[in-house]
C-alpha cells in the first residue's frame, strides 16, 4: 500500500509541491516574493483624477508580476 501526499518535495529537494492548503501562522514570514512598487494615496478631487490614479496602480502591479499583462 503506497500514499501520496498532496504536499510534498520532490526527489533532490529542489521544489516543493503544494496539492493541499498552505498556512502561513502569526509570526512566520516569507520571503522571495514581487513586490509592487508603492502607489501613494489619491488625492483626486474628481472621476479623472481617478482614473489616472487606479491605472498607475494597475501599471505598478503589472510591472511586479503580481497581475498578467494586457493581451
């Protein structure tokens, strides 16, 4: 009788396998991930002002990997 695991490393270690849920306790931290580059609160005073400021963002997250980019 065999078992697989949902969560595993693979043979050599070089690459775990998340099948199940990963939970990130209080305290623990993780590293190696993008990080956008900070967008400053808005001080838009009307619906332009904040259009320009949500594309900036948009643009901040794109470029960090964190959303794919547009087609």
């Amino acid at each position: 009788m065999g078992y697989n695991s949902k969560n595993h490393m693979e043979q050599g270690g070089e690459k775990w396998v998340i099948g199940g849920t990963l939970e990130i306790l209080p305290g623990a931290s993780v590293t190696g991930l993008p990080a956008a580059e900070n967008q400053p609160d808005s001080t838009a005073t009307d619906a332009a002002g904040l259009i320009t400021d949500f594309n900036a963002l948009l643009a901040k997250l794109k470029a960090a990997g964190l959303m794919a980019a547009d087609e």
